[in-house]
C-alpha cells in the first residue's frame, strides 16, 4: 500500500504489484476498491505484468472529496500518478465506471495507453442507468449497509448468479452490512452524481488504440447492445460477451474475465 | 364497481364490463387493481367480450387481510365470485402474481377455465425473483411512496421504456407518490410474502388447455427463458414475446399486448 | 379459383373465399403459392374475413412471365386485380417476398390499405439474404426438386423445427420432389432476380397505417434486428416475435401466427 | 511440413512450429486444413508456444482413406502422432469436427490433454446440423467447387460477416473455385459421413480438466444454446462469446479468437 498526494493534501491510495513487465492499470467499478481485486493480482504478476491499483477519491483508502465534482477529475489524478512512478504507458482496465474514467483517458492522453480493456461500462449513462443510481443513491441514504446490499445488488449480480450462489451472497450481505457504513454511502453518492452528464460518444472515433471490450450477456445497466454501439465506433476494438454474467463479470465469471484480459494482453502488450 | 364477500365479512371488489361473449378475467399483478385495466376494457368489450376485473383480497378496493396466507388463497375467492355471478366458464388473463393464479386455478378447477393467457408470470419463484421482491419490500418498509417507486420501478420496466417514456415515468412518480401510502405499501408486502414458496413446474403438465404464454424481451424478473420452461410442459402452449418490453409489458407496449390477447381470444374463444 | 388478366393476356389466378368482413390481401413468400394457405382460410371466414389470395407472375397457377422484371410489377397487377373486384381497401398480409410488396403498395397507393401485416421481411436485401437466394438459384439450375428441397429447406425452417418435425420434413421432401419440376424452378429463379436491388429503407417513414411486424425468433434470412429496422421507421408499428420460429413462421408455428394476425384484425380492421 | 505414417502406409500430413513451450494441438474444422492456419501459427510461436497442425486422413495433404469409417478413427492417428514425436500432453484447440475430436480424445485418453479448447462445436450431430451437412453434400457432390463455395457458405459465415466482408469472400470464392476440386469434395462427403452419428452428450461429464468453449453469437449450426448444455455437463469449463461471428469464428474475428484462446493458454497452460 503506497499513497501520493493531489491538490496540495489529499490523498490518493494505491498499490504496485509485480517485478517487472507492462503495467495493468485497474480502474475501478463506483462500489470497488483496491481491495476488491486481491485475487486477481497474483493471476497478471505470474504471467510477468504489474498491477497498478487505485482508489479514486471518495473511494476505498484514498481521501474524501466532499465538494461537487466531475468523473473526469479522476483522469489527472492518474495521471499524476504515473509521473510519479514514471510510467510512461499503461494498460487500463476499467469496469463500469473505471470504464468511462479509462474512455476519458484514452481521449485527453492517448500517448499514455498502450491499450485498454472496457469493462461492463457505457460512453453515456443511459436514462434507465441513471435511474437505477438514483434508485442506488435514495438506498445509500438510509445509511444502512445491510439494506443497501438488498436493494442495490439485484441491479449488479444476473439471474445465474442468483441461482447459483445463494451462500456466497448470503455471506457477502454479511461482510458488506459492516463495510457500507455512512461514510461509505456518504462518497458513494458523490461519485455516483460524477458520471450522470457523462456522454462520449461522440468522442470514441478518436479511440485508436486495440481495446477490449467485455460485456455480460445478463448485464442489465450495461447491456450487450450498448457495447455494440462503442464497438462500432472504436476502429480497432474486438467485443467478447461474458455468457451468464450480469454487471459483475469479474466477480460472477473470474476466470473468463481474467481470460479475456490476458489473451488480450497476450496480443497486445508485449509486441514493442 | 360491485363487491361481494368471503370469509363472511371479507369484501372483494369486481368489475363486470361488456354486455354479453365469453368472459375474460383479469388476474392483477402484485402492483396493480382493477383501477389499472380503465384504458383496456374498451378494446374488449368492443371485441364482444365481457370482462371481469377483481381485486385480491389486499389490494386496490378488496378489503385487507392481515394474516399469513399463501397465494392460492385467491383461487378460492375467484370461484366463489364466478359461482355467484353464475360464470361457468372464464378466460383468464393473468399478469406475473397473476399468472401464478391463474396457473393455480387452471390445475385445481380446469373445468372453469376455457382458454388462458399468460403475460410475465413463472412457474417458480426463482431466487433473482425473490431477492427483487425482497428489495422491494425494503423499499414498502420505508413508507414513502415516492421512495418506493423509484427503487422499485428500475426492475419493472425496461431500458429501453426509460429512454422513450421519461416524462411519462415522472408524471407517473408524481401519481404514486400519493396513491403508494402507508396502507398500501403494508398490504403489498403481504402479497409478496404470498409468493415465495410458489412452485408448481411439476404439475404443470396438468394443464391443458389452450395457452398464450406472453414473453416481454426485456423482461428481467420472469424472463424469456423461465416462460420457455413453461412452454415445455404445457401440451397446448403458445409463446410469443413483445420486443423491447420488459416486466410490465401491458403497459409498456399495450398496443401489441392487446393484439396478442385479442388474437388468442379469436383463436380459442369464440369457437364452442 | 378465378383469374384475372393484365398486360392483355397474363392470367393471375386469385382466390376470393368468405362471405363478408374486411378482406385479407395474402401475399406470399417467394416459395409460396395460393394453395399454401388452405388450412389458413378457414381460420380468418370464421372470424368474419373475406380472404383475397393471389398467386404472383411466375407463380403457382398464374401464367409465366419470362421478360426481366422488377418485384415492384406486382403491385400494379394487384392494384387491377382490387379495381375489378370493386375493393376499396385490403388488409395486405406479406410474407417474405410478399411484405415487400406489401411496402411497395403502402407507399405508392396508401389510400387503398386499412393496415397491414408485415412477417419475415426487410426493407433492403441483405448481401446475406442475397447470397441465399443465389444459393437457392444455384440449387434451382439443377433442375430436381428434391435436392432444390435439400439444399434450401435448412435456410427456411429453424434448427427448433428439425429437431421436433423430422417427419413432416421428410413427407414434405417427397412430395416437393415432385412439385418443385423445371418449371416452378425456372420461375423461381425470375422472382428471386426480382427482389435482388431491391430497397426503401428511405421511404419507410412514409408509411402511415397501422403496420403489424412479425419476426421469427430464429429467422436467420429476415432477422429480428432488421425488422426492428423497419419498427424504427413506421410510426404507427408494433413488433412481436414468434419464439423459436425461422423464416417461414406462418407454417413453423401457424396458431402464434394466426393469434398475432387475428389480434392485429381486431384492433385495426373492423373500427370504421 | 512433415508426414507419419498410420496402417502400415497411410500418411498423416503435420507440422510443428516453435521452438519451445506447451504444445498447442489444432484440430480442423471439416473444411480446413493445416494450411488454414498460417496466419494463426506467429501468433502463437511468438507467446513461447509450439504449434502442431494436423490433417485428419481425407484432409488437406493427408492421404485419403476411402472406407467407410467413424469420426473416432481421428484420435488413435493423434495419438500415434504424439508418441512418436514424444509429446505427452497436448493442449488440443478443436473447431467444429476438429472440436468432436478433442472431445472424443479427452474421454479416451484424458491424461494426454492439459487443458482444452472447443470453438463452434456440438456434443451431438443435431437433426438441423445434419441436414445442413447432408445439404453440402449435395453440393459436393455437382463436383464444382466455384458450387459448393456458393451453397455451403451461407452456413458458415454470418450475415454480419457477408455485409462487412464482400470482397474477401468474393476473392475467397476465386481461390476456392479451384482448390475444391472432385478430389476435395469426395473427401469432404466422407468426413462429413463419419460424424453423423456423433453423440457424446452421456459423457462429458467425464471430462474434468479445464474447458474453454468459444461461441459465435450468431453461428446457426451449432449455435449458442447448444454449447451452453456442453458447459452444463463439464464441471471446469468457461464459456466466451465472440460477437457477430458465425460458424467460422476463428476467421470472421481472428483477434478475438487468438485473445481467448491465447487468455486460456496463460490461465491454464503454463501452470506446471
């Protein structure tokens, strides 16, 4: 665990993983944090990558930001960040949210991305996205982890997973009705409000490096077809479809989201 | 508007439209009443059919009923109302909650039923189903029907009735924000405790009559796949999905919801 | 059977069947002929319909029409054949090859439709429907029906078809052995030519009447994707699909066929 | 290239690439051969794989075999090739056929295979997949490969990929035009023979190392659904979809193939 700091005396919190190789920069979802991707780092350092974790302000260990503010803030922070540990390019990998911060990059410094994995995400929160926010953010008021769990999950996890993991939910409702305490719920509102006038889309073409892009067949915040649309407007993009997974595919289907991400870093990363 | 009783002081409230055909009879959705059906009686009874519309005991104008009951209570109440109003035989068209009533009649009282259809609805309360209905009864417990509506509603209508309908969904808000009062939100969340043991997938080959099973594309709470599986096991079943529509597909798309129903009601009505 | 002529001596066979009621206007698929919707019939005179079947130039018992031409001819001999029988108005129902037509006479003579049926059809052939139907020539050179039948059924009927109709397949075979001679091969080899330019996407939002769209589920010739082209662009459309059904759904699944179209009748054929 | 020999003196045409690494095996699509792979085999070699290609007997410069013979007869020639190049396991990537013989393989001779790809493959010859083949019978058996290109192709590539691709595939038809020559195709109609009665469905569960599945999202011979029942039945598999492509993934969107196949070689090759 490492922190740097931004405008003067807030602190970002981050981790780097691994001895050497191109750097895997982790973006994440809105109710994400360093922490969520424990199990996933040793995959990339044994296959001789880094992994460069963040929160984002609002988010996990890094400091709060209690003023009005706009997802693209994000974007500097990260870049500050690398010319701190000097590095020159990474690879994001952004889920949902991470997604759009990893867009916004990907336009503003393209010499900054070798290439880039989107995740679940959109290049314009949807009316029915943004509902299913708001819907998150009258749950986040009642600065209750456990019913914000009930009320919030059922949007993130698909049909399949219902099925299939009960215990593990059950257990998960557990652990996060300690964790979604009210400072949590209180910065995850900031963020959330961050990204409602969020809208690229008439930006992507300006997108030139390979990108990822990774949809869940039951995703319903970030369906298929709203990936199709950034697919058909990034020159060289390749869209996977995550079967049986909804919003969650990292979590719902970690070994299929950690095949993808490596095939394409296979194809992608190492070939200077 | 008529009422009779059950339980010897229990009113259920009725609507008999349409002055002579064969009789269809609207089984509500959990969210619904007879109030909700105003705009489709029309189209029928134009059609030369008669149509029943009821309230469950717990909703709309019936009178509550603050014990523990499970769902097929309300069979019973509909074959007490069609004896008195000396219905032989009727045309359920049951909606989610609805259907599962209307499948509970057609396999305890088959000869009372001529034809049915089915719209949203499943043979089993699946676990997403469950854990939607749970979120929705934080959602009651909070006693504030401008609350409700906005964490509820994302499950029921789709993303693409978000895009195109926004000003109808804000009107809509401002409508339930009054009409979802305290008294309401406590008799829903006894009719979805009704629900959460349903399942009847083994028996549903006992039903065989002729079916219309009614799909809504965008249907997240009782999908495309779930009314598959009940295709499967009824002999004399039709499938057909309303494209982009989701759960509340009578509302969301009524035009192609009324073509359906009018279409199997030529098909299976009439013909004696 | 009755027949008409144009261009001085062409007979075009019709079939005029009911008693009275709005009159159905079948226009069949490129494969079809009048004698295809015999169990049809009955289905729409007993609901009060008046059927008006015709077979194309080329097609069935009309007489042959060996020039080049372009789809868009038939519209005229239909128009003629309406005049003579005095019909003001029809309810076009066009399958395939058909609903192109249909499109044709609803924006060259609106006036003289109430509404229509579109199923299985595109505003625009496809360079993959192109390539079937040269696939389906190639298979016409050879002058047998019975490979014609082997090589273009599994583009018509669905994978869900052959899996459960193995037997109906195989009776069909032996008597389209027959049927399918060298010259119901050489005319279909002119219709397919007919429709390979063909293309209004541009002038679909011209059209004005209430238009019923239906899609089979696994159609792979006339996708659902590219019917919801046309839905985009008619205002007053409605889309629905027939699950499981390819292209030719009217005979994949005739009783969903039948309900959506005896829907559509009622709501739009009869409020003069 | 090299050769081995099989029943005293039928030759087995094969190549291996690359230095070093885990040895990929790949097996043929029905109608591919190892040169079908050219362009695929850098890609690998230069990610420290080696590459075995193989002809099946009746395939590519393998020998031809004019008996009757089962699909089956492909793993014991595989397996002789393997020790006599002294390769213990392999990590076999099988498409459509080739996909039936790495199951057929892992069944028999499981301790020989790490891990596994199946790419556009069925657990059983389904009645449409054999009507499909007994179709490109038909056309092989005009003995005219400019034919066989024009009625066998519409099964294989999607319509996405006709409408993106029309060049390519009218250069792919010149090509072919004379490489399907009557040799070719009597060849082809005998591999196509021997898979008819290929039904493993019972047995997958015997499979037990780790699976990766590869879907083309709109592949209609062995579509989606059915490699979601092969996932069903295998305990360790992952199941990806590449979108818009059809039968011939691996070729309508090479970089999405190589970044799955590659992802699942770093996940589960190189492990020791």
């Amino acid at each position: 665990m490492a922190e740097f700091v931004v405008d003067d005396s807030l602190k970002i919190n981050y981790h780097l993983d691994g001895e050497s190789g191109p750097v895997i920069l982790i973006l994440n979802g809105i109710m994400m944090s360093t922490a969520s991707w424990a199990d996933f780092v040793p995959v990339y350092t044994e296959n001789n990558y880094r992994v460069l974790r963040v929160d984002f302000r609002d988010q996990g260990l890094s400091d709060s930001y209690p003023e009005d503010y706009r997802i693209d803030i994000h974007v500097e922070d990260i870049i500050k960040l690398m010319d701190q540990l000097e590095l020159e390019q990474v690879i994001p990998v952004g889920i949902s949210y991470g997604g759009m911060v990893a867009m916004l990059m990907a336009i503003k410094y393209p010499e900054r991305i070798k290439s880039m994995v989107l995740a679940n995400t959109v290049s314009r929160v949807t009316p029915y996205l943004k509902a299913a926010s708001q819907a998150w953010q009258e749950a986040a008021d009642l600065k209750d982890g456990r019913k914000f769990f009930k009320l919030a999950m059922p949007f993130i996890y698909s049909d399949y997973f219902y099925k299939h993991n009960q215990e593990f939910l059950a257990s998960r409702e557990e652990i996060l009705a300690d964790v979604l305490d009210e400072k949590w719920l209180t910065r995850f509102n900031r963020l959330a409000e961050s990204s409602y006038d969020f809208d690229i889309e008439n930006q992507l073409a300006k997108i030139e490096m390979p990108v990822l892009l990774v949809a869940g067949e039951r995703d319903i915040l970030t369906p298929l077809e709203k990936m199709k649309e950034i697919a058909d407007e990034i020159a060289d993009s390749r869209l996977i479809t995550i079967n049986d997974a909804g919003h969650a595919s990292c979590y719902e289907k970690m070994d299929e989201f950690n095949t993808v991400v490596l095939g394409h870093l296979a194809l992608t990363a190492k070939n200077n």
